[in-house]
C-alpha cells in the first residue's frame, strides 16, 4: 500500500473503532508512538506491545462519547488527520472536548511513527 492508501484505510479504521485491525494491517512492528508533552510511561511507546498496552490504558481510563475523523492530508511519507474527541476522564468523572492531529510516517508500507499534537487542559 502506498501513503495514501494506508491513510485512508486508517481514517476509516477510527472511524469504525476497528483498532486491532489498524495495528495488524498499518503499523510496523517496530512503531514509534509519541503524545506530545506528555512524560508519562503513554507518552513514549516503542514497539506493538507498548502501543496495544498504550490502547488498552486509554480504552480504561477514557469514555469516549463521540470521535470525529478528518479527512487524510497527504505529503510523500507523511500523513496527519483531525481528531476531535468528546470524552469523560474515568479516574475524575470529567468530560472534555479536545482536538488534535496526528502527523504520521509511512516507510515501507507500514505507518513507522505516530505523533498526537494538542493543548494540555489547564488545571
């Protein structure tokens, strides 16, 4: 699959919430997933394990009420897309709206890195 195929297969993957099927059929195996400010053990995963690890803390720790998925914008082997989430931090019970993009490598046919961009809430 070549970078345009491959962001088009993962916007319609979140859009669905088929993330398994996004990692087995996208993701390298040796991704580099990286949320932006964040200095947490989430914020820096290497590797399918830690990104299904990094997933699973996000499935229990966020409700996610509603996702919306932008269209891919493409350049070479790059790729990024939209996201704006409205969800509930399960530890806090507080629901939130954010946005954000992701900016994504393509190399070999497989997504290679992954970087989320956003505001940090202010406490």
């Amino acid at each position: 699959m070549n970078t345009e195929n491959i962001a088009n297969t993962l916007v319609e993957c979140c859009r669905k919430g088929e993330w398994e099927r996004a990692y087995r059929d996208l993701y390298s195996p040796e991704i580099v997933s990286i949320e932006t400010g964040d200095t947490s053990d989430m914020g820096h995963i290497q590797g399918m394990e830690g990104l299904k690890k990094k997933g699973d803390w996000w499935a229990e720790t966020f409700d996610v009420h509603s996702i919306e998925v932008s269209e891919p914008t493409v350049a070479d082997n790059w790729f990024s897309v939209r996201f704006e989430m409205d969800t509930t931090h399960n530890p806090s019970g507080q629901r939130s709206k954010t946005s954000e993009i992701a900016v994504y490598q393509v190399t070999d046919g497989k997504i290679v890195r992954e970087q989320f961009f956003y505001d940090q809430p202010s406490e």
